[in-house]
C-alpha cells in the first residue's frame, strides 16, 4: 500500500499529446481521479481546459513538465510528426521518462516507435483502449497493456484512474494485436445486431422494444447494447464511432488474419458492408448507420422503417 502510495506521488502530472474524441474521456477521468493533467493538441482545447487541464504549446513542453506521458493520436503520421517534428517529444525526453503508447498503428510501426523512444533513455508501454468515448468516460473500456510487468505496476494507479480493468497481455506489441482481435469482433457485432434489428421491425415490433429485450437475454452483447438503442433511435449522428474510424481497424484486422491464416467466413461477409459505407454518404456517421444497408437490401414490401 506505502509503495501504490509513492507511486502516486511519483506520478502527480499525467501529460497527454493528442486530445481529441478519444484523449479526451481519457483525460477527464485521470483529472476526476486528482491527477494533473497537463496537454497538447494541434486545434482547439478548450473542452481539455474547461474540464480542468492544462493547456501547453508543444509535446516537447509536455515531456518537460510531466512525470509521465500519455500518447493518444490517430495515425502513424501524426504519431511521427509529434516525436520527430519541431518542438517534439524525442527531443524534450529526459532518460527514465515514462511514456506509454494509448494509440494503434501496425504492430512493426509500434515496435519501432518504442525503439525511438528507448534510444533516449525512456520506458515504454503501450495501453490500447477497448471502447467507444463514451464507455471510456463511464469508465467501462478495458486497457490492454503490453510491456515491462513492473513498469506496469509503476503505472497502475494512472492506468486504473483511466478504466478498472487493467489487462497485462505481455512484451509491447502484444496488445494491440489483441486489439485488432477485439475491433475484428466489433465490425462483426455491429451488422449482426443490425440485421436482428432490422428483422424485428419487419416482424412488427416497436425499434426500441426489440432493443431492450434483445439486450437482456442471450442474444444481447456490448455491442448491441450501445449500437441497437441507436438504430432504434435512428441517431447515426454526431457519431461517437464513425466509419472513418474504424477504416484503419479493418485494414489492420484483416492484414492480421491473413497473416496469421484465420478463416475469416463472420468478417469475409461483414467487410463488404462496411467498405459500402466508407465509400459513400455514410462514411462520418456511426457505424450503426450500417442497419440502412441492411434495410436497403432487403426485399421491399415487409416493413421496416424506411
């Protein structure tokens, strides 16, 4: 307990680059939990500043004035550009700096981020998230975490402020592989509860009935339970989980599995789905949009929403 203590204290300034809609769930819980969180992003951060952050001027400022930093950006461009770039992270790191990794890029990308970053001297770990925004903000996704054990345990209490369910899935790399697996899965999910959805209103139930009751028996998942109310509700928009992106996932997923020779009959048949989405007028909204596909390729004259 004294040692989860001093680690605590060790870890007063959480300093996050990149906080946008995932970043910022994730700094608002480390600042409800009494962390500093101290902050870079490229455009506006003011819904960082109101929640309580600190708003700085580069990443190399917030590798100067934080105990550990929390990387949460989108690509491997931008993950490039905030480490090598003016003003950037390798630049500004002090030997025996934290920085752990929150977000997804191809394992070979990440494997040699960490090189990078242990060339000047500091300790790596990477925790992907599983979740939408909003299961993060409620405190519901699971980290995955690859990397040194004991650098974990260092890093738990910041880790446990962002979500309880911690998951130490071995050497860095490890973990965004079980991402890849989770958001394979999540691609599948969402078109299986679209088609339940969309064959419940055909056979004359209100939307948001077969939601609730699905949800409650067998049939329901984590999914369902976020994707189905939105269906129901027909609310694709403002979209907390957009086709955009989830665009890399899919790529990712499916290099994944064919790398590793899966069969893949679930995904084979949901990725045409979504790959319609993306190409079209669908592509910023949520991916619970996907029931208008399932709609509209189904025989006309049976009900349904329109």
């Amino acid at each position: 307990m004294n040692a989860r203590r001093q680690t605590m204290v060790d870890f007063q300034t959480v300093g996050m680059i990149g906080i946008g809609q995932l970043g910022l769930p994730v700094a608002g819980n480390l600042i409800q939990a009494g962390f500093k969180v101290a902050g870079f992003r490229r455009s506006n951060m003011h819904e960082f500043t109101e929640l309580g952050g600190r708003a700085l001027g580069s990443p190399g400022q917030v590798a100067r004035e934080s105990d550990v930093v929390l990387l949460c950006l989108p690509s491997e461009s931008a993950s490039r550009q905030v480490l090598e770039g003016p003003e950037g992270l390798l630049a500004a790191l002090e030997p025996g700096k934290v920085v752990i990794e929150t977000g997804t890029y191809s394992k070979a990308f990440k494997l040699q981020q960490a090189q990078q970053l242990a060339q000047r001297g500091a300790r790596v770990l990477e925790a992907e998230v599983s979740g939408s925004p909003p299961m993060v903000k409620a405190r519901k996704a699971a980290l995955y975490v690859g990397g040194e054990a004991d650098l974990l345990e260092q890093c738990r209490p910041v880790l446990e402020a962002i979500s309880p369910a911690v998951f130490h899935l071995g050497d860095y790399g490890s973990a965004v592989s079980m991402k890849l697996i989770a958001n394979y899965l999540l691609a599948i999910h969402t078109l299986a509860a679209a088609e339940a959805m969309n064959m419940g209103a055909r056979a004359g139930f209100d939307p948001r009935t077969v939601a609730e009751v699905i949800q409650k028996g067998a049939g329901g998942s984590a999914m369902f339970g976020v994707r189905a109310p939105m269906m129901a509700d027909r609310a694709f928009s403002p979209a907390p989980g957009p086709f955009t992106t989830l665009e890399k996932y899919l790529e990712l997923g499916r290099a994944m599995a064919d790398e590793l020779g899966c069969a893949t009959p679930m995904f084979s048949a949901a990725e045409p789905y979504y790959q319609r989405a993306l190409g079209g007028e669908l592509r910023n909204e949520d991916i619970a949009a996907l029931i208008k596909l399932i709609e509209a390729d189904s025989r006309p004259g049976q009900g349904g929403q329109g």
